[in-house]
C-alpha cells in the first residue's frame, strides 16, 4: 500500500545550526506538502514516551537525553507513497552511510545527532503524527 503522510522530526542539533529552513526547504523541493508543522522543546517524558519503542537499547538515554536538549520542529508531510520516499530523501540513520545529497548526508553530525527523523512505516507514521498534532492542527 502506498501511503500519503510520513511525520519528522528536525532534531536539536540542526535547529541549533539554523537548518530548520534549509530542510523544510528540501522536503518542499521533493514534493512533500507539509500539512502541519510546529517548534517546540520536548520534555524528559514526552521524549520517553516517543522512543518508547527504543527502551532496551543502549542508545536509549543519551538519545532522550539529547531529544530534549534544545528545540525540535515537527511535521506532518504528505506525499504519495510518503513514508517510503522520505526515508530515501533523508538517507541513512548513519551519516557516514548516507547517500550525497541526502538530508542526513547533508545536515547531520552523527548516528545521535542524525538531523531528522522519519517515520519507517504508514502505521507508525500515523501514531507519531497524532502525538503531537491534533485533527484541528493538521490541514
Ligand atoms: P530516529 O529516526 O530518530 O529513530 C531512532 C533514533 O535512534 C535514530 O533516529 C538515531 O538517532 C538513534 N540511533 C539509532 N541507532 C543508534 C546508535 N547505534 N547509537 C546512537 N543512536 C542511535
């Protein structure tokens, strides 16, 4: 099935760096409409909450840890078949691994500090986007 709507995360870092425009720039550039979009800082329980998913891992704290570090911008993006094509327009979760002309390959540090976030299945997609947007904040 092919999906219509992905959600991202611009993450602290490249906010910090002054790419948030840069980025909403190339997803517009790649066809996505964002149909919803906020900055906000997450709290230490918010950000637990939404990598939930990841508890065990040994990543798991310093990514909470640095989630909540400084603003993120969120977004709901919409596109045919969204979810699959964002995560090629984003690359790699590793930046090293990244393809040239990648979001990741492009505007990120590290495998932490990845520059964005995007979602891996329609499913999850519509989870995370109701996370933070309710109907009345998506158009
Ligand atoms: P994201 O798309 O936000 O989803 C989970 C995040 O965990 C991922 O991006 C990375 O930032 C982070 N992550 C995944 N693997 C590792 C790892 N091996 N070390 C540190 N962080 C990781």
């Amino acid at each position: 099935m092919t999906s219509n709507i992905t959600f991202t995360i611009i993450k602290p870092l490249a906010v910090s760096k002054g790419y948030a425009g840069p980025i909403l720039n190339k997803i517009s550039e790649s066809g996505f409409k964002i149909t919803a979009l906020k900055m906000l800082q997450l709290t230490q329980k918010e950000a637990e909450t939404f990598y939930e998913v990841h508890k065990e891992r040994p990543f798991y704290n310093d990514l909470v840890e640095f989630m909540v570090s400084g603003p993120i911008v969120v977004g709901v993006l919409e596109k045919e078949n969204a979810v699959e094509d964002y995560r090629q327009l984003i690359g790699a979760t590793d930046p090293a691994k990244a393809e040239e002309g990648t979001i990741r390959k492009l505007y990120a540090d590290s495998v932490q500090a990845n520059a964005v976030h995007g979602s891996d299945s329609d499913e999850n997609a519509a989870i995370e986007a109701s996370f933070f947007f309710s109907a009345s904040d998506r158009f």
